[in-house]
C-alpha cells in the first residue's frame, strides 16, 4: 500500500497523531519524501508544516524522540538539516523557522 499525500489530511485532521510510534517509523520514509517535496498540493498546505509539529510536540519529551534508534534519529536530523538548508524560503513563508530550528535540537543526534 503506498501512502498517498490525501491519506494525510491536513493540520486539523492529520492521522499520523493517532498513529503508534512503530507506524510513524514504517510511514516515516514516504512521511519525508512528502516533507522535502516543494509545496504543490493546491488543496493541501505543505506538508513540512505538519511534520515540524510531530517532530516537535512536546518538546525533548517528544515520543519519536525516545522510541527511534540512533540511525533513525540521524535520519530525522539530516531530514531537519536538509529542509532548512534547502527550504529556508518555504520555511520562512510558512512561519516554522523557528519550530524547525527547535525540531534542529531536539533531534541532534
């Protein structure tokens, strides 16, 4: 079954909220193929602006965070390294240099 970007609703109904932490870790592939991705859904907003928050909610406590190996948590951190090198303008439009600049953090491997 391949994850489709309509399957992730948007911020106000996103599944992956509902989603344990071993099925964040299977999606997380196609997850940040659709993070990386240039914001071209006329329908649905970027979806970096819906990853930053799940790599970030609650904090140094976020439950990823913790459950993710050592290489799954470099990945995450070159993920979060590559969008702000190469989505600084996306980033900025959206408002999340910040948020992503706190996911930069949390997530040092």
């Amino acid at each position: 079954m391949a994850l489709r970007r309509a399957d992730l609703g948007h911020a106000g109904w996103d599944p992956v909220c509902f989603t344990s932490v071993q099925g964040v870790a299977y999606l997380m592939p196609a997850l940040a193929r659709y993070t990386m991705a240039p914001d071209f859904w006329p329908d649905r907003e970027w979806y970096a602006v819906q990853m930053v928050s799940h790599l970030t909610f609650d904090g140094p406590d976020n439950r990823l965070v913790h459950s993710f190996d050592v290489e799954q948590k470099e990945a995450i951190a070159a993920l979060i390294a590559w969008c702000i090198a190469h989505r600084a303008e996306d980033l900025a439009h959206y408002g999340d240099v910040d948020a992503w600049l706190s996911a930069a953090e949390i997530w040092q491997a």
